[in-house]
C-alpha cells in the first residue's frame, strides 16, 4: 500500500526497541530495519557498513558520500523482492513496528546554524528586529546570512515538553529598564534541516561550493522555537 517511506526512500535514524539500546536504523512502510543487527549478523556487508554497529550514525555520517551510497545499496538489495532474506521471511526478526519504538537523535549534534533562507523570512524576521522599513539589510541579498543557535536545546520532537524561555525583556520606554520574566513572543517555524558529513577537514582549509552538496548526509523537519522579544533585546546594537 501507500506509504511515506518505499523502497526508495528508507530515511536513517536511531531507534530504541523495548529493551534494547539505540542502534541505527532506516524507516521502511511502518517498520524500522534494525542495521546494527544486521552488521553484527553479517548480512550488510558494504564498504563504511561496520559503522553502524554503534549506538548512533556519528561514524557513519564521518564517512564518504561514496561509502553512504554503498551502504545504501545493500540495504535496498536486502529490501528488495528478490532478495534471498526478504524472500524466506529472514529479516522479520529484524523490524520493528515503528510506532513501537523510541525515537533518539540520530547523531551528536556539534554545531546548529539557522540560515534566512528565502525573502519571505528574512522579511518577517527583519521586520520584527528593525521594523517594516529596515527589515531586509543589504547584505542579504549577496551572502547566505545565519546565525548560531543552541545546539544543546536540539531533541528528538514529540517526547520533550518545550518549556517558556526566561530571560531579558526589553524597556517598556527608551529611558527605562529592562525586566526578567518569560517570553510573550514565543515563535514557531518549521524548518527544513540538513545534516552535513564526510570527513572532516584540516583546520584552516576551504571546502569548494562545487563539493558543498557532497556533504550534506540527509535532511531533517525542524520545529524551531524563538523568544522574540528576549532576541529584540539580544540583538539591539
């Protein structure tokens, strides 16, 4: 039947079984295929395919884009209707009702940068910070314009309650002082994420933009939460 996860697309992730630890895995119809039991079973074999005989895709995503689409293809292989597994029942043993499992990051998350990535939002957001007139600076439309954010607040959606930010309101007056207390602007967006990988670079050196796509691993549905007004305060300089 009709599923957002065919044979063709099988996203990564990391899943946590009853019982089990987390182990990677990709998502298949309503199913997670458990791939370090297949690596430790010996039956993914494919070159960078012992990475993910670990409790996440960290090694893995360090590896090549040549190594990931190796990986891939057997594990398509292993999915496919002639295949000598699927054929004989062999993989049930190894799937897992995804609705049955936990869902955990699926890597250390080192580094999160939030890009403006289309007018609309640098607008809005502009808007917000400088006012309708002065919303969209000039250097926007000549570099990819982002800023960090808090990689540590980074987790898996739906088992987190978000709590109401505190912090710095700004003055209610240009002469007065600013107040401590939570958010009444608290945002939203969704966004779309990407997780780049490959190996990493010496200390100093450039990545051309013709290999840029090369690192990106895969890419993720982020539910971006912001203080608007602790940022109002934050950013005014």
């Amino acid at each position: 039947g009709s599923t957002d996860f065919p044979i063709e697309s099988l996203p990564y992730g990391v899943i946590k079984p009853e019982g089990l630890d987390p182990r990677p895995a990709v998502a298949i119809g309503a199913h997670a295929l458990d791939l370090r039991a297949l690596v430790r079973d010996g039956l993914l074999e494919a070159d960078g395919a012992a990475a993910l005989a670990s409790s996440s895709l960290d090694e893995f995503i360090a590896l090549e884009p040549a190594e990931w689409a190796s990986v891939r293809a057997a594990v398509t292989a292993l999915l496919s209707p002639d295949s000598p597994l699927e054929r004989g029942d062999a993989l049930e043993k190894y799937l897992y009702r995804r609705d049955a499992v936990q869902m955990h990051l699926p890597c250390r998350i080192g580094d999160y940068t939030d890009f403006y990535s289309s007018m609309d939002h640098a607008r809005n957001v502009g808007t917000i910070f400088r006012g309708a007139a002065n919303a969209l600076t000039s250097n926007w439309t000549f570099m990819p314009v982002a800023y960090h954010g808090r990689a540590s607040s980074v987790v898996v959606s739906g088992g987190a309650q978000p709590r109401r930010p505190f912090g710095q309101l700004p003055p209610v007056t240009s002469a007065g002082a600013p107040s401590f207390g939570p958010t009444a602007q608290l945002d939203f967006e969704l966004e779309l994420g990407f997780i780049l990988g490959g190996r990493e670079n010496p200390l100093g050196s450039r990545l051309s933009v013709g290999t840029a796509e090369q690192r990106v691993f895969g890419c993720v549905l982020v539910n971006d939460w912001s203080a608007r007004d602790i940022q109002v305060w934050l950013f005014f300089f």
